[in-house]
C-alpha cells in the first residue's frame, strides 16, 4: 500500500475568507484571477486547476498511490486575524471531511487548527477528531509568533491527549524579506523556517515533557539531520541551550518522523540512515510535483525491500490509525 502524507487541497470556500483578511496574507482579485500576497515578500497566483479532484485521482492512480492525507498548505489559517482563524480553519476541514466522505477508501484528513486562539484551536481539534480526522497541521511560525510560545502549549498538551499526530509544514517566514530576491524563500527560506520551528520545539523543552507526542517533519527534515552534530557539539560540548532539555536535540529529532519529499536520492538515502526505515514516511507535495517521480525515487533508494513497504505506506499506516 502507498500512502501519500504531503498532499494538498484549497477549498475555495476558505479563498473567500482569505480575502477578507485585513493584512497580508490576503487574496486580491486581479481581474479573473485570484492571487495570495504576502506583501511586498511574496506573491502567486491561485491555480483552481491544480486542486481539482478529479486531477489529483488521476495522479494518484498513475503513481500507484492508494490513499491521500489531504491538508491545505500555505497560507494557514493560522496567519489571519483572530477573528477569521476559526473561520478560516473550519472551513477548509469541512472541505476536507467532504472529500474524506466522498472517497473514503482514497482520502483522509489532516485538519487546520486556529492556533492564535488556542482555545478555539482546542474546541477545533475535539470536532475534527470526532470527525476521524488523522492529524493536526503546525505551521513554522503563527502568525509571525514562535510555535514555542508559552500560549500555545496547551494545544500540544490536548494534540497529545488525543493522539493525534503533528505534523509540520513550512509557510513564509517572518523574516522573508531579507531573502525574497532570486525566489529564494521557495527554494531555501521555507525548509529553513520549519527547520528552526522543530529545533525550538526541541530546545524549549516541548518533547521533552511531552514524549509521546508524535510530529512529522517534511521533506526529510530540512536541514536539521545535516546540521546534528554542531547542534549536539553547542549543547553537549558547549553546554548551551541545556536548560530545559535533558537529552541531546539528535535523541529528540530521531523520534520524529521525517517525510520523503525531496527530489534527492542522496538526500533520501541520508534521511534513511538518519532516521531508520521505522520513521520515514512516503509524500509528495502534490499537486505540485510529478507524482510518479517521487514513487520512482524510493523504488530506486538502495535499501531492503521490506524498508520499502514501510516507507510507502507501513509506517504511516500505524502512525495515522489507518488500518
């Protein structure tokens, strides 16, 4: 079985809710289209097509994929005003439990949750969990706040209460406009946003008091594997950043698990032999990838064809509830 962990949706319904927010991120009518600013940072234009069901089907039954974790990626509901995050929020898990309804042999859901308003974020997860939601999503940053920030604890607290596992997704950082030249924030900025988001989960002390709670970090953890062995050097060695964690950050980061998009096989065979056949799990970033690709990468991966089957859908088939 194939299970793809990274593939998203943009109900039009939450488009509208997007373009009542007071401040970027914001939908602007530009004639027909629909484009999502960020400002003066970054800017692109909303493709109706690229969403269709329809299509989406049709790419997965030509990569073979037999089930689709449906999530919204970027911009969450977690970067608009307080008022429109639950909106904003419910509607696109509504449209997600939709198409979960529809197709439930296909889809399941991944849900957004209003973190600004944590106590919202908390009614939220409760519904979406009676609605057999798979998981929660986290951004790298919400709303221009730290995800380590002490009024967010609370909705990590009751994500682990329920079982439901986090899972990670990149969005434009704060800081992108230091790097918006050359389409640098696509191209490097996003992984390493979401990278500092799970290392301050790490060093804030988070998985340490809560060790069960499960997180999944995309595209083969940014750049945190690589960047191990100084971040254990600077705690263990130097002895920074020790107040609140007891382990080395490598110990907390090899129980997270780490998903496969990325378009290197090296970079694949590294997450490999830094996170074990146990914590990969198969994604895509559909719809804006060559599905098929991504499934050729892993069948290529030199490694024993029982890691394989984990890979693609094992593990997230005990990590999700899916079977």
């Amino acid at each position: 079985m194939r299970i793809d962990c990274q593939s998203h949706i943009f109900p039009s319904e939450y488009v509208e809710i997007l373009a009542k927010n007071p401040h970027p991120p914001q939908v602007i009518r530009r004639g027909s289209e629909s484009v999502v600013t960020y400002g003066e940072v970054q800017t692109f234009r909303l493709q109706d097509e690229a969403y269709d069901t329809k299509r989406k089907l049709k790419d997965m039954d030509a990569a073979g994929v037999d089930i689709a974790l449906l999530s919204t990626n970027i911009p969450p509901p977690c970067m608009l005003s307080p008022e429109l995050g639950n909106k904003g929020a419910q509607a696109i898990n509504n449209a997600i439990a939709e198409l979960v309804d529809m197709y439930p042999y296909r889809f399941s859901g991944l849900a957004c949750l209003p973190w600004q308003n944590p106590e919202e974020a908390i009614s939220e997860m409760d519904r979406v969990k009676e609605m057999g939601f798979r998981g929660i999503m986290l951004y790298s940053h919400i709303g221009g706040k730290p995800v380590d920030a002490p009024q967010f604890e609370p909705v990590f607290v009751h994500s682990d209460s329920l079982q439901l596992p986090i899972v990670m997704h990149p969005t434009v950082p704060p800081w992108g406009d230091a790097i918006k030249d050359h389409w640098m924030i696509g191209m490097m900025g996003l992984q390493v946003d979401s990278s500092f988001a799970l290392l301050r989960l790490i060093l804030s002390g988070i998985l340490e008091r809560l060790p069960k709670l499960q997180i999944v970090m995309p595209h083969v953890g940014g750049i945190l594997p690589y960047m191990c062995g100084r971040l254990d050097h600077q705690t263990e060695v130097l002895g920074r950043a020790r107040e609140k964690i007891t382990k080395p950050p490598s110990a907390y980061l090899r129980r997270i698990y780490l998903d496969t998009v990325s378009p290197s096989l090296q970079a694949l065979h590294y997450a490999y032999q830094f996170s074990g056949e146990n914590h990969l799990l198969f994604g895509t970033d559909h719809p804006w990838v060559d599905m098929p690709r991504f499934v050729s990468l892993i069948e290529e991966m030199e490694i024993p064809e029982k890691a394989k089957e984990r890979i693609f859908g094992e593990n997230a088939a005990a990590l999700f509830r899916l079977c």
